[in-house]
C-alpha cells in the first residue's frame, strides 16, 4: 500500500477514466503536486463495464469540441506514455429514417466541418457499400465518421494512469475519501489512511458522486444534481460471415448506430455488442426501497432483457445475419445522468477552490476532452471552450431528486432524439411557477422553463395545436408563427406586455461596493439613478458575463441578469471580493413585467404615479396600480418600453391592469425575434467565452482608459492594437423553411470562414436574420455569404453595424 502524502496542490476523489485523465493533464499542464484517491482499483465504477465508444458526433458546439479532442488524444496516447492500447478506428454510420433526422445530420456535419472533421452524408446505396450485411429500403440516408471507433476501457484509464505516475503525479488505490474539512484557506481530505492537506479539490466521484457532493454542504455547496440509470448491452458470439468480411477488408465493421429505433450495434471480435436505450428503462438508487450501496465496485445488476425486445428485434431484421448469433453475456451497469445528460463539469457551486468533474453518461468518449478542460479551470481559471453546456452551475435548487430521476429517465430513453428548437421536454415541468402563471395559463400561454422559472413562449388561441407532437420540426411554420407574428405586432403597433419571472437579482453591498464592481468590468458604470450594460471579461478579455448595473450609490450597487447566470453570475461578483463587502441574491423576492411599444405610455401613464416623461436608462422608485415598483426605462424589445419590478405577490395585481388597458400578452418567442432585430446579444449564444469583447463588436462600451486594472484590459489593449480575427456581424438571410440556428457554418468562396450564434424571423423587417461570427476581413456590409441551414446553403448579406429595426433608436428613446 503507498504511503499516502500529507500535502498535495489538487486532490481528485475518483479513478474512472475522468479522474485519471484530469490527472494525467494537470501533471502535463506542469502541476505534478497531484494526488488521485480511488477506494478501489482504478476503473472500479463506471468505467470498467463501458461498451468503450467513441463517437464524436453532437450537436453542442462545445462536446463536440470535447470528444473531437478525446479522439486525437487517444490515437498518440500509447505511443506517448508507452502503454498498449486496443484502440479500433472503424468510423460509424449513423442512420436516418426521416427528412428531419437528415437535417440534424446535415447540420452536425457543418458543425464538424468547421471543427476539421470529415463527417460525410451517405445514401442508402453509400451504406450498403460500407457495411454489406444492412438492410436499407426504409433509410433515408446517414451520417458518416470516420474518426469514430471504440477503445478498451481499462486500457486508455491505466494508459492515463501511466502517463500522469511518470510525470510525478500520485494515485492512492485503495483509500476511500471519508470526507472533507477546510482549515485557513486549506482543504482537508479525510481517508481511511490519513488526513491530506490541499488547496484544490475535485469531485470525480462518478456515480458515488453526489455522496461526495454532501460533504461539501457546510462549505455553501449543494445536492449534486443527478441520478443513475442501469444500462444493458448485449455480447453476441462470432458470425462466420463478418468474420470472413472483416478478415477480407482488413478492418472491423464500421459501428453502427439506429438513431430513430434508439440503440448501437458494434463489430465486437468476429461477433456484435448490442447496446439499446430503450423505452421503458430503468433507475437505480431512486427510492428508499433501493438505496446506494457502500460499495458496488465491479458489481453488476441483474439482467433484465424482456425490456430491450423491441430494439434486439429491430436490430435483427436491420442486420439479419446477427440472428444467426448466439448470445453469450449481457452487461448491465449503472450509467449516472444529470438532467440534461450533459456532465457536470467546472467549478463546484458555491464552494471556493473546489470542481466537480462527474456525472459523465459519455465518459470514455469524454474523458479525455474533459480532463483537458478540467486542468484549463483550475490551471487557468479559464477554458480554451465555452463550456457552459457542461458548467455544474447551470443547474440551481430547483434540481431536487424527483426532478433529477424524472429527467434522467426522459433524457436516457431519448438518447438519440432530435433536439427541435421549438419542442419543450415534458418531465419535471412546473418546478418554479410566478404568481402569475395562472393568469398566463388563462390566457393560453405554452411555458418554456428558463432556470426552471415557467415563462410563457407564446399564447396559443382555440383551435390551435398544441400538442407535442406539432413541434417536432426544424421549420418555423407551426401553430406558434402566426401567434409570434401577431404578438410582435402588438408590440410594434400598440403595447404589449411579457412576464420574465426569474430574472438574477444581486447586489453588492458594503463600503467600495462601486469600486469592487468597477474592478471587474470594462465598462464604465453609470451615475445613481441610471442604469447601464456592463460586460464582464475573463483574463482573455473574452466575454464572461453581461449585467444591467443600477447603482445606488457607491455603497449599493445593483445587478440584473439572465436567470439561468444565477450562480455564475455570483461567482462573477464574488471574485475578489473585499471582506466589508457581501453580495447579496434577492432573485426570488420580485418580479418583472416589461410593458413595451409605442403606446406603453398610455397603458401605464393612468396606473403609476411615475414620470414617463424621464430618458431612457433612467432609474426610478414609484407606484403602479398603489404598489411600490422599480421603473427601468428599458426594452429588450427595441421600442418604447418599462420593466416594471415589482414584489412577487403584487405582480398579478398589475397584470390585470396593465392587460386590462389594452397590453396584449407576448411571450418569450416573440421577444427573441424583437431582440434579434435590434441586435440585441444573448448570452452564452452571441455572448460567450468564444469570443473577446471586441470580437463580439461590444467596442463602445469598452473603457480602457478606466483607472481599474480589471480582467482582461492587457489583453483587450493588445487586441485593440493587432486588430481582431473574427467580428459579430447581422445577415439578412435568403432562407428556406427553417431560420439559421446556432454554429451554423458561414461559407465564403467554398471556405468555412464563421458561424452564427442565434437567428429568428423578423416579423418587423420581414426577413430571416442571423447574428454571427465573421472572419474580419469579411465582416464588411455588402459581404455575401452562404449560411449553411440544415444542409441547405443559403444566400446571406453582412449588414451595416447597427440594428435593422429604428437604427437610430427614436422609437426606443421616444
């Protein structure tokens, strides 16, 4: 047994592949003061029954990202640590039943287009061609990778094992981590062996990974949000014609994946691995009758293969000769799953000097895009990829266990479904519901969950469909268009009116709140009684955050953003906070209603003693309807307009009287298409750590000549002199059906030369617009460009820089 260090720089709780390789690039990163805790043998947990797949496909810009670079680490990690490795680049063959099934393909190989990768579109003939054995005559055609394959397990873990041991780095097996204490700025991990002493802590803990997330509670954490799904796959013995094939071509079948009937069929020898998400599955540790185990460390359940028939029998009649196969051993482990499927991965919410890196239903194919990204967070402070689709804190306290089961369920008998844009998931809905969610109902509201606050996204009539159903469409013709399009109206002709529950309310408080504040952003903060955006930026001088600022005065400042940034946006204030001053989280206390467009002064001018006569971004404390609000002169919509905050209680008072003057309701739908017309950034989409201030053409509200040495001002006034590479442009886009979503890829003279980061329907200019990412060359108005929509390449011209809708503002200011 190794003697178990007293001090170590990063202490990883958890041996599975994720572990192993956070390690292994923390030691390459030049942290070699590391130390991995495993309370058994390495790949104990998950890890050591996984099928071993590892496709790259997404369609998350940011997991493509990662699993792209799992496959070109894996294929030199032998030879770089010196370490054998079972690693089969077979390409795959995903298969699509539907035009809309082509489309998500079509737009995935855009996608990875522009991230190097030669993702290719097959006819039924082109599969046949490349995997003989397959029935096509109901296929519509697939989506090829070549760089898909599979890897052993336990190989590429103990190969990560290696090459972190021979750089310095400690892995204890062994020692279970019994918990965790915090002493002057240290953390202390507790073991069976000992106590060791570190600055950094990571959850790598896997399925066992929310009972290490309770030890961080009294620390400001919180319950890990996840559960655990048992998975089977299914080993069937040698089939003579495969392995006569396979010896012929010199190489494995290409694996196979049935998207559309939801399961995986995999050359394993001269035989097939089978793994099938089905409907109705199964979870584990979900009730008190079915508790977690101390211990399950190489353990398996039980098998359970009447649930998996109809996929084991589609799988036959797709590839008949695997009839002909014996079955020779069934795997069922358990797989952990967050709610939305995507890993927990970055800083542990909450908690200081402390990262989650778990919860991984993918992690062989994302282990090693993981660790790269897991040593950038703590190494850096800062990732080479926006990496909120896997930031632990996108997730708040709404994530309670029946939440977590019930979309763990969904998402995993979902595995492989099309993520249309305008379909909600049905599972866990109404965590968060306003005072207002009944009048919204009434009104034939259809809710999105927004940190799992019920808005509505547009307000169906009778007569309308509604049904789920309805929405599995890439288009934007459905029942919501007209609707969208009559409530933009509303709000160009008339006023309108939109509930945005949730919005993030924080303030900071204490002496120098201001100056605290001012430290971290490049803007210039306005004076009390204003308010003004400020754009956050990380040491890169890449775009963090965006926050509306209300100072109060140099003691009181507050904060207004996206209610998803809850908890980043915390993070955000909290950095170097001085110890007299607090920042202070009133989100759930109030609400707002944005009443908006040319004739808002008359529906509030009878209901508030305010003065609608004072400029836009002015600040002021009133009454409406005898209730004490919070007037912002302000409109995300881009027409005259308050945000009327209020109490939460009050909120339904006002509505009915704000409604009741003749606003007519609009929802969240409407509101991005208004906000793309003006130009108007949304986070984590056109505003994210992809891009620099002034990359995201945020020029004007970047103060270098600001006294405060805030994040990234070295940086920015470096990139100020050298010029930008890429600069945010609007397109007015020739478009079909369907409007341009985000990571399409831009094409010039048959060249990737950007991507979009939203685009929506203008119901006011009457054109489909994109919002993007331009090589800055090419960012000049009159460009024409190509937008790749869904495989379909569509005409697109660079704009001048500044909105398409009342360029000048006068309808905003008036």
């Amino acid at each position: 047994m190794a003697d178990l260090p007293r001090h170590a720089r990063v202490v990883i709780i958890g041996g599975g592949v994720v572990g192993a390789s956070a390690l292994y690039h923390l030691a390459r990163a030049g942290w070699t003061d590391c130390v991995l805790l495993e309370k058994n043998e390495l790949t104990a947990g998950s890890t050591w029954h996984a099928a071993g797949n590892v496709p790259t496909f997404s369609t998350s810009w940011s997991i493509m990202n990662m699993q792209r670079y799992s496959t070109e680490l894996y294929r030199g990690l032998g030879d770089a640590v010196d370490y054998p490795l079972n690693y089969h680049v077979t390409g795959s063959i995903r298969l699509g039943h539907s035009a809309e099934r082509m489309q998500e393909f079509a737009r995935a190989r855009g996608m990875g287009l522009h991230q190097g990768m030669n993702l290719e579109i097959l006819s039924p003939d082109d599969i046949r061609d490349k995997y003989p054995f397959i029935e096509t005559h109901d296929l519509k055609g697939a989506l090829y990778d070549p760089a898909d394959g599979d890897i052993d397990p336990a190989q590429v873990t103990q190969a990560l094992a290696k090459g972190a041991r021979d750089m310095g780095a400690r892995i204890i097996r062994f020692c279970p981590a019994t918990g965790v204490s915090r002493e002057n700025g240290e953390w202390i991990v507790h073991t069976d062996q000992g106590d060791i002493r570190c600055e950094i802590v990571v959850n790598a803990a896997g399925y066992y990974a929310q009972r290490v997330g309770e030890w961080f509670k009294p620390f400001g954490g919180r319950t890990v949000p996840m559960m655990v799904m048992s998975h089977q796959y299914l080993i069937f013995d040698e089939v003579p014609a495969v392995r006569d094939w396979a010896a012929q071509a010199g190489h494995k079948l290409p694996l196979l994946r049935d998207v559309d009937t939801s399961y995986y069929l995999r050359q394993e020898k001269a035989g097939f691995n089978l793994g099938p998400y089905e409907r109705p599955c199964r979870a584990h540790w979900a009730t008190p009758d079915d508790p977690l185990p101390e211990d399950f460390s190489f353990q398996l359940y039980p098998d359970d293969l009447d649930r998996l028939s109809f996929q084991i029998e589609d799988a036959m009649a797709r590839v008949p000769v695997l009839a002909e196969a014996g079955l020779t051993k069934v795997i069922n482990g358990p797989i952990p799953y967050a709610p939305d499927g995507n890993p927990l991965l970055g800083p542990m919410p909450g908690v200081p000097n402390a990262f989650e890196a778990c919860v991984f239903t993918f992690g062989i194919a994302q282990g090693g895009g993981a660790g790269k990204v897991l040593a950038e967070w703590i190494t850096e402070g800062q990732t080479e990829w926006d990496m909120w689709s896997c930031d632990p804190r996108r997730f708040t306290d709404y994530t309670d266990h029946d939440y977590c089961v019930a979309r763990g369920m969904e998402v995993y008998g979902h595995e492989y479904a099309m993520h249309f844009p305008w379909h909600r998931w049905p599972a866990g809905a109404d965590r968060r519901k306003s005072a207002l969610h009944d009048r919204l109902k009434a009104a034939g509201a259809q809710f999105g969950a927004y940190n799992g606050w019920e808005r509505a996204n547009w307000f169906a009539k009778d007569g309308d469909d509604a049904s789920e159903a309805a929405t599995q469409t890439w288009n934007r013709a459905g029942p919501w268009a007209p609707r969208i399009a009559e409530e933009c109206a509303a709000v160009r002709d008339g006023c309108g009116v939109i509930a945005i529950s949730g919005f993030t309310r924080l303030s900071v408080e204490g002496p120098g709140a201001r100056a605290h504040v001012d430290g971290l952003t490049a803007s210039r903060l306005p004076a009390p009684g204003k308010l003004g955006l400020a754009y956050f930026p990380d040491d890169r001088g890449r775009v963090l955050t965006e926050m509306s600022v209300i100072p109060r005065d140099d003691d009181t400042i507050w904060l207004i953003t996206a209610a998803v940034a809850q908890w980043h946006d915390r993070d955000v204030l909290l950095r170097g906070l001085p110890d007299n001053v607090a920042v202070h989280d009133r989100s759930d206390k109030y609400d707002c209603l944005l009443v908006t467009g040319p004739k808002a002064r008359e529906v509030l001018g009878p209901l508030t003693d305010a003065d609608l006569s004072l400029p836009w971004l002015t600040v002021q404390e009133a009454t409406v309807c005898g209730y004490d609000c919070v007037l912002l002169r302000v409109s995300f919509a881009g027409e005259l307009g308050w945000e009327v905050h209020c109490a939460a209680g009050d909120a339904p008072a006002i509505w009915d009287a704000v409604t009741g003057a003749g606003a007519k309701p609009f929802g969240m739908w409407a509101l991005n298409s208004l906000r793309i017309e003006k130009g108007y950034r949304a986070w984590k989409g056109d505003l994210s750590t992809d891009y620099s201030l002034f990359e995201a053409g945020l020029d004007r509200f970047v103060r270098l000549d600001k006294p405060q040495d805030f994040p990234g001002k070295s940086a920015l006034a470096a990139e100020r002199q050298s010029g930008v590479k890429k600069r945010f442009v609007t397109l007015i886009v020739e478009a079909g059906p369907a409007d341009a979503p985000y990571m399409s890829t831009l094409w010039h003279d048959g060249k990737v030369v950007g991507e979009t980061t939203s685009g929506a329907w203008g119901y006011r200019v009457g054109a489909s617009i994109a919002l993007g990412m331009l090589r800055a060359d090419l960012a000049v108005p009159g460009t024409e460009l190509e937008i790749d929509i869904y495989g379909t390449r569509c005409r697109a011209m660079v704009q001048e820089d500044r909105p398409l809708w009342d360029p000048e503002n006068t309808r905003l200011k008036a």
